[in-house]
C-alpha cells in the first residue's frame, strides 16, 4: 500500500482492466488479447517522447491548423501529428503535439485538458506509448481508456485513475480465525445457541421476527373485529325497525276494529 499510484507506472493489461489494479483473472476478452500480445512501439515516430503531449477526442473536422493555433499559447511547438487513416485520408481525432521546453510542455499538459474546439473537450496526457513500460495500444485490447457502454474500461491512466484498494486483510477476519481461538468455536456455538433461544428469533428461516408485522397483522385483526361489530350493529338496528314496523302495525288495525 506504501507504494500505491493513482497512476500507472508499468502497464499490465490484467491490473489495467481492474478498478484497483487487484484482479488475479482478465474479465473480458480484450484483456486477454492483449496479454498475449507482442506489441513493439512504431519506430517510425521521432522526436522526443519526454517532450510530447498526446491530444485525443478532437473533432473530425479540426485541421493541424487549429490545433497549432490552439496549442502555441503554451510555448513554442516543434513538431506537431495529427493522425489520419491511411485510406481515407480521414483525421481519426487525436494527434501528438511535440514541444520544444519542458515548461510549455506541463503547462500545456496542465491548462490544456478539457479544453473545448470546435464544440468537443480535448483530453490531454503524456504520450504513453514510448515512456510507459509494457505498453499495449487500445486497438490490442489495452490502453487506458474505453466506454461504459463497451464493458471494457481500463484504469491507471488521468482521465480515469486507480482507485485505492481496500485492505482486506485487516477488515475482516476469516472464518477459519476463531477455530483458532483455543477453545475450539464454543464462544460461537454459545453465542448461536442463545440467538436460537431468543423470542424473537425465527429459527426456520434464520431471521429475525419483525416486530411491526406482528403490529400489522394485530392492526388487521382490529380493524377486522371493528367492521364486524359493526356490521352486527347495523344488522341489530335493522331488525329493531321491523319489529317497530310490525308494532305500529298491529296498534293501527287494533284502532280501526275499535271504532266499529
């Protein structure tokens, strides 16, 4: 952990291809690809790779023009690449700026990224390819970038840095640690033993009983008793009607036989 970067200082595509650089096995086929690769840097690059910014995600349309322009703010410029296909002549938006000071070089490397051309956010960083040791290009299965949509993202790099692992070992303890203990796992075994016996614990499904389903279903059966004795009132009050009805009745035909 003394010796954790952020950063990657020699690229492995299996450490790249982790969030913490700890994965023991590759999660995608890109990474095996790129495990199995020999890859040799392009010798016919030249200048000085200690002095070289690489510029990715520019606009289709951006000329070596603009980029210079853009770009000689930070210091004099003595070789600049933009890379462009082979057959098509197309620029593929990203290209190699080579300063002549290492000044103009950080600053450019430090004011320089997310800096918006022609309505795209440049990404800027040290070229990877002759100063990073192990090097694999993105088109192998390596590199240091990729998308979300992809599933195939790849970490240790500015734009997307390593994250700090969790020491494990001093977080948690394994299961086989308190068979260690000298008393063989009775302090566990007691300790399971009174959860069991507890009240509310519910040993057939291994959880603990919650205390507001017991209130929901009391809760039910209140409301239930409610609604029946209400219904039973209704009912009493319903025949308490009738039989007044069948009282008034019977006083009405007693007065009409009284008047004959």
């Amino acid at each position: 952990m003394n010796e954790w970067s952020p950063l990657a200082k020699v690229y492995d595509p299996l450490k790249a291809g982790s969030i913490d650089s700890t994965d023991v096995e590759p999660h995608d086929r890109a990474i095996w690809r790129a495990m199995n690769a020999n890859y040799k840097p392009n010798k016919d690059v030249t200048g000085d790779p200690q002095l070289t910014l690489f510029v990715a995600r520019l606009n289709k349309t951006t000329s070596e023009e603009d980029i210079r322009a853009v770009f000689s703010r930070f210091g004099d410029i003595r070789r600049l690449r933009l890379v462009r296909d082979a057959v098509t002549g197309f620029s593929k938006g990203y290209a190699f700026v080579e300063y002549k000071e290492e000044r103009s070089l950080m600053r450019a490397w430090k004011d320089g990224n997310k800096m918006v051309v022609d309505q795209h956010e440049l990404f800027v960083d040290f070229e990877q390819e002759r100063t990073l040791q192990g090097w694999i290009p993105r088109r192998l299965g390596g590199g240091l970038g990729g998308k979300k949509e992809s599933g195939q993202l790849r970490f240790g790099g500015r734009d997307r840095p390593f994250r700090r692992p969790i020491n494990l070992p001093g977080a948690m303890t394994r299961p086989v640690d308190r068979w260690r203990d000298g008393d063989g796992g009775r302090a566990e075994r007691q300790k399971d033993e009174r959860r069991d016996a507890s009240p509310g614990w519910d040993r057939e499904h291994g959880r603990q009983r919650n205390r507001r389903d017991e209130w929901d279903r009391g809760g039910r059966d209140y409301h239930k008793d409610r609604r029946d004795s209400r219904r039973y009132r209704d009912r009493s009050s319903e025949r308490e009607s009738n039989r007044e009805k069948e009282e008034r009745r019977y006083r009405d035909s007693y007065r009409e036989s009284e008047k004959r």
